[in-house]
C-alpha cells in the first residue's frame, strides 16, 4: 500500500495543563511502555475500550503475511490474550482487521482491509457476533470497498472510511460510508463513490502518500471527525436532525500535525487524540480546533515504549494508550520494521 513550544492557555476538565503540553524532556510528555505483544502479532492496528478498562486489538500481521490476522484482548491488567481468530477473505486467503468498534448489543464490528494486486473492491465490513461476552463468528455485513479502515458507531449507525475510495485520482477522492446496524450481506456498487451508502468525500493533496480519509469520532454534540491521512488534517461532518449531512469542511489544518491517522474523541478531557502517524507523534486537538503536540520521538525500535509509527491513541482513565503498528513506507521517520512489537503508554498529569 502506497500510505505512501507554546503553552495552550485552555481549562481542560480534568486535564491538567502540563499534561497537554507535557512536561518531559523540550516540553513533550514521556513515554512508556504498556505491554510488549508475542511474536504473532507482527502489526497492531486499531483499539476498542471496554468499559472495565480492558480493549481489543486489531492485529492485521501485513509486515508479515505468513502469520495470520489476530484479534487480541488487553485486560484491564494489561494482560494479552488471543480474543478471535477474523475469517480469511474468499479471494485472497487473508484477513486485515484495521479498525474496530463496540456496539450497544455488545457485538464487535471491524473493517477487513484487503491488500494486494487484486484486492480492487474486496475489503469488508464485517460483525463479529458476541455471546455470554465470547466471541461466537464473523458475519459480513458490506463487501465491495478499497480500503476499509476505521469504524465508528453511533445512534444506531455503522460509519466506515474508504481510504482509497477512487484509484488514481488526482487528488485522491477516498469517503466515509454509513450502514443502519441490522443491516448484513450488503454488496456495494461499482464504483463505490455511487453506493448511496456513501455519505461524504473528502480530496487528499499529498500524492506522494496517496492515502485518504482515515481516523473517524464523533463529539457530543453529533459531529463526525475525519482524519485525512496524507494531508494531516481533520475534516468535520455536521447533520441535520434527519442525519443528512449540511457540512462537509476542513476543521483543523495544523503545520505542526502531518498526518491524522486514527482518532479519539476523550469526554474526561474534550479533546480528540491524533495518532500523527509521520512524525512518530500524539497531537492532541481541542474542540476550538487548536492542536498540541502531546509526545514525540524520532526513529526508533519501540523499546522502553518509545513510539513506533503510532497509529492511535485512546485513553483509559488518566493514561493514554498507543499502538504502533511499525509498518514503514517513504515519507515518514519510522524506517524498518523491527522488534519488539509494542503498545506504549503516555500518564497524563492530574
């Protein structure tokens, strides 16, 4: 895949000002080490939190495709463990789970990413079914994407980013596309920009990495965020009381950020989390759209929990978890794919 110091002067709920502009070393907050993952889990993606502080992992192994896909649970203790197995694609023999999702039901929707020379429109959304807490099977809910990647749910809405919506477009035209949670067996049109699923497009100007929409959350006030990956900025969808969509505009566009890959709106502290992923960065953004630099470090291997193409960040209590999935391509600081494979961790002062 071609994925080719100011001090903010804002009152944070329970966020002290020391911890959104840091206090380590040239005024960026340290970093830690959380957990480092067993050797089959190669490529750790996306994150979703369960309400007793334990989350899922999704685990697509694309560094090395000899090992299969894995969905791993994190304990509350930090404990790793095996959660679900993802179903190869039909076509390609492999699964991709990049992002993922809790529903209110308690089932798990991820986005199956397919890549390679034939994986035109075979990316998947898929639900995994949940029983007594355990995982039971995998059922296709839409087919027919490019790259499916971050998942969100909302008031009975499966939301959904295509990062390469339109091949070759110049500028890249990639979208977010929305599902009514019951709906299953769906086959997108061709192309996928006709779909009436499809609910937004969004241009990325960054041709030299050519990948787009990204990195979705919404705010309490209904408002969906979009990371544009290449461009490093945030998009911002509004809607009507009928859920049609009255705004589609750049909200933040930040020098200091280059790259919003996932995104986490935190309610303890108002802010949505940037996983940067270029830079080896955490931007925090302030709903004023004001960002901040929270932790970043140059190249490294990810050992002491140093960050490693972090690709997002979610907080749990007063901590903010990272994944780095370590999968490096030109234009970024991460340069080789290396062990450990690792989540870091970063404490926000109180």
């Amino acid at each position: 895949m071609r994925r080719q110091k100011v001090t903010l002067y804002v009152s944070l709920v329970g966020f002290g000002l020391c911890a959104i502009t840091g206090c380590g070393s040239r005024g960026l907050a340290k970093t830690e080490l959380l957990v480092e993952l067993p050797d089959y889990c190669n490529t750790p993606d996306a994150m979703a939190m369960f309400a007793d502080g334990s989350f899922l992992l999704s685990v697509p192994n694309y560094n090395d495709i000899s090992v299969p896909a894995e969905i791993m649970k994190v304990s509350a203790d930090n404990k790793v463990t095996r959660f679900f197995t993802p179903p190869a694609h039909p076509d390609s023999g492999r699964a991709g789970p990049m992002g993922i999702c809790l529903a209110p039901s308690g089932d798990v929707y991820y986005a199956d990413n397919q890549f390679g020379d034939n994986s035109h429109e075979k990316s998947r959304v898929m639900r995994i079914e949940i029983k007594n807490g355990k995982p039971i099977q995998a059922q296709v809910v839409a087919s027919g994407l490019n790259v499916a990647n971050a998942v969100v749910i909302r008031n009975g809405y499966l939301y959904i980013s295509d990062s390469v919506m339109v091949p070759g477009s110049e500028p890249l035209v990639s979208g977010v596309l929305r599902f009514r949670i019951g709906e299953e067996g769906i086959t997108l049109k061709s192309p996928v920009r006709e779909d009436p699923h499809l609910i937004a497009t969004i241009e990325s100007h960054n041709i030299d990495i050519g990948y787009g929409a990204d990195g979705l959350c919404f705010d309490p006030s209904g408002n969906l965020y979009i990371g544009n990956f290449s461009d490093g900025t945030i998009h911002k969808l509004q809607f009507d009381n009928q859920g049609n969509v009255i705004s589609n505009s750049i909200w933040v566009n930040d020098p200091k950020m280059k790259c919003a890959d996932g995104l986490f709106y935190d309610k303890g502290t108002n802010a949505i989390y940037v996983a940067d992923m270029i830079q080896n960065a955490i931007q925090v953004v302030t709903l004023d759209g004001k960002v901040k630099t929270l932790a970043r470090n140059g190249d490294t291997d990810g050992i002491g929990g140093s960050l490693d193409q972090p690709c997002e960040a979610i907080v749990r209590d007063n901590e903010v978890i990272v994944s780095n999935m370590d999968w490096p391509f030109p234009g970024i600081v991460n340069t080789t794919f290396d062990k450990p494979y690792t989540l870091s961790v970063i404490p926000l002062e109180e």
